[in-house]
C-alpha cells in the first residue's frame, strides 16, 4: 500500500530528538526553529515530559469519558492557573480543528445563530467547520461549503462594525487567531482585538480566540489575545499542549453553559494524553518558559532587523515571521540543506520561526550566525529552485 501523498515533503528521516536538535538516520545534527509545525513547546524529548508519560503508560492509557479521570481536572486546575482562566469551563479532544469545529459548534448552540465572521489569510484546520472559516479555496471541497460564513479584511475595525450592523443579530461567533501563523505571522491589533470584544458583547456573539499555533506561552503571554487585555468567550489550543502528543481542548468562559451530549469524543482527554499536557504546563512553570521566549525572542527580533536583506520582521515571543526578497527565495531550503536548520514558511516568502520556548539564547546566536552566511553566499549565487511546501 502506498502513502496517501498529500504534502510535498523533506527527504530527510528523524531519528532521534533532544530540546531544541533532532539528528537524522545518519546521525547529522539539525537545529529546530520550527518544531514540526509549532508543536513542540519544551523541548523535544523532554525528560519530566518523557517520565511522566512513561509512568502513566503503566498504570492505564486510555479509557473513554463514562468514567470520572481525575488526571482531567488535575490538568484544568493546573491550565486554569497557569493562564489566568480560572473560572473557564475545559472541554478536551484530540487537534486543533477539532477543538475549533467545537467552538463554532458550541458558540451556535449557545446562541441559536448561523453566521460566522472569520479574517483574510486565516487558517484553522481541515475538517469541515474549520475549513470553512479558513480563508484559502484550495481547502475547501465543494462539500464544506457553506453560506454561513463572513470573510472580512484582518485588522479592519470599519469593516467588523459595518459588518455587525448590517447583519449584528445573525452573528453566532467571530473567530480569530490573535497572530496568524500559516497566513504569514499577522499580528491582530490590540484595538481590533478590543473591538471584536465590544461588538460581540454589544450584539450577543461569542468571541473565538483561536490559540492553536500562537496560544500556550509561544508568544510570552499564555494567549497573545492577553495583549488587547481582552478575555474571548472560547479559547481553542492543540500544538504545544502536549509537546508533540495529540491532545488539544477548548476552554469557555462561565456564561457558556455545559448540555450533556452536545459535544463529546471517544479519544478526547484520555489518561496519556493527560499526563503529556500536565508534564507541559509543569514544564512551562518551572522553567519559566515563558519568560524565556520573551528574552530569546527579543534578541532574534532585533538580529534580524539588523539584517539589511530581510524586511518586516514581526511577531511576539518566540513567534516569528519576516519577508525574504525573491532573489532570496530558496533561503529556507538552503538553510536546511547547508545549515542544517529547521524553519518554516507562508507564501510568498515568509519565513517563520516557531522553535521549542526553551530555545537557548547561544542556538539563537548560532541561527543568526548561519543565517548571515547563507543570505552572503545566496546573494554571490544563482540557486536551484525551492522546493514547495504545504503547512498544516
Ligand atoms: C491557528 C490554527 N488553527 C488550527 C489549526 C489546525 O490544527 P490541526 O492541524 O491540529 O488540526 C492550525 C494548524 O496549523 C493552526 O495553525
């Protein structure tokens, strides 16, 4: 049987992982500014992560949600504290389409309403709710669509109050990435982020702050919508949750109120999946992981503005994004390829940083250093063409 070949991919083969490296099967060495896809969020193969997940594996793996799992409540109390969202209500599943499929959902069952108001270049998952409020056509089959959703420009206040007046009543949810990551690292204005706030409380929606790439301390706050000093309605997380195991949730605000059979999942909040997400936080808290991304993010966001080549350098914490000119286009490819390091990309030439938070400030060092010498080789070559890459 062959693979279903739906992305264009590396050729390379992880064999082993440890913090902020991985080493292929002939043990070459490659520094992770990407953390396939922005998962891994304290290093990989972190040992409190690797024990924690070791010892519950003995004792029991799984069972479904007919039973009480204390290792749930556990992870919402430690979650609640760590992000300033005690009150919040977890509702736990498996990706982050999954958890924004649950949020969409849940948002229209709280208020009777249909319509969904979502942002240019957004992206948030492939299932069919999620696809849906994701703003690329190539995504969307003919089966997902719907006439439910509202795409408005990112970041334009005029057009959100616009919208709300003329069809205020019919809005169930407004959902939003407070920085877009596949779209290119957007970040969302702190006015706009007050505004989505003001309007939805003014015409009953729910606020959605999708957090799946920029939540769980990746940007120095626990959700970058902290930054407009705004609490959304529902939080939606997966990616560093648990540091490369699938678990993902929802978290909702007390006005929202639980109705037994709305939502629900076989795998969601398993016993494993619950260990990796507490061993996470635990990690992030001990660690002062968060501090960390904003030290370390602040010395790359500086270096590369200091790079004449690279422009718009943008992001918060340790997720970044800056504009390569198209003479520069294949530096991606050539800093994996001559470098030996993992980045990732947004079209057109965005390159996007997305490493483990505890990303030491000497690999940052060493990443600039590489970055420098192949931007100097690149712009005295001609280069063979990049090769094409898909996001999730
Ligand atoms: C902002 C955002 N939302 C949702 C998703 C979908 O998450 P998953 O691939 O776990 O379904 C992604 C994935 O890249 C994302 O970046």
């Amino acid at each position: 049987m062959n693979l279903f070949d739906v992305y264009p991919i590396n050729n390379i083969i992880i064999a082993k992982a440890k913090g902020s490296y991985v080493w292929d099967d002939k043990g070459e060495q490659y520094l992770d500014l990407y953390g396939g896809h922005a998962v891994i969020s304290i290093g990989h193969t972190h040992l409190h992560w690797v024990q924690r997940i070791e010892e519950q594996l003995k004792k029991i793996a799984f069972y479904s949600n007919s039973i009480k799992i204390p290792l749930q409540e556990e992870l919402a109390t430690k979650l609640g504290k760590l992000s300033g969202k005690e009150d919040y209500q977890l509702f736990l599943c498996n990706s982050g389409a999954e958890a924004n499929e649950n949020a969409l959902k849940l948002a229209s069952f709280h208020n009777g309403r249909k319509k969904v108001i979502a942002f240019s270049k957004s992206f948030h998952g492939r299932t069919s709710l999620a696809v849906s409020v994701t703003d690329n056509k190539n995504y969307i089959a003919p089966v997902n669509e719907t006439g439910n959703v509202i795409f408005l420009p990112f970041n334009d206040e005029q057009a959100l109050e616009d919208c709300f007046k003329k069809q205020g009543k019919e809005i169930s949810s407004v959902i939003i990435e407070g920085i877009q990551g596949v779209g290119g690292i957007n970040v969302a204005n702190e006015d706009f982020l007050r505004k989505i706030r003001s309007l939805c409380d003014q015409y009953g929606a729910v606020y959605i702050a999708d957090s799946v790439q920029c939540g769980y301390g990746r940007t120095g706050k626990f959700f970058s919508h902290d930054f407009a000093g705004v609490k959304a309605d529902i939080y939606t997380m997966a990616k560093g949750m648990g540091n490369g195991f699938p678990v993902a949730g929802i978290i909702i605000a007390p006005h929202i109120k639980p109705k037994h059979f709305q939502l629900g999942t076989t795998f969601g909040g398993n016993h494993l999946a619950c260990a990796a997400a507490i061993a996470v936080l635990e990690v992030l808290e001990q660690e002062k992981l968060l501090g960390n991304a904003v030290m370390v993010g602040k010395y790359l966001k500086e270096e590369l503005s200091n790079i004449p080549e690279l422009k718009n350098v943008r992001g918060r914490g340790l997720m970044i994004g800056f504009d390569v000119p198209e003479s520069l286009k294949d530096l991606k490819k050539n800093l994996l390829m001559h470098q030996k390091i993992f980045t990732g990309e947004a079209k057109p030439n965005v390159i996007r940083l997305l490493p483990s938070l505890a990303l030491k400030k000497r690999d940052a060092e060493d990443f600039i250093d590489a970055l420098k010498e192949e931007i100097a080789v690149m712009s005295g070559s001609n280069n063979e063409p990049a090769v094409t890459e898909v996001n999730a």
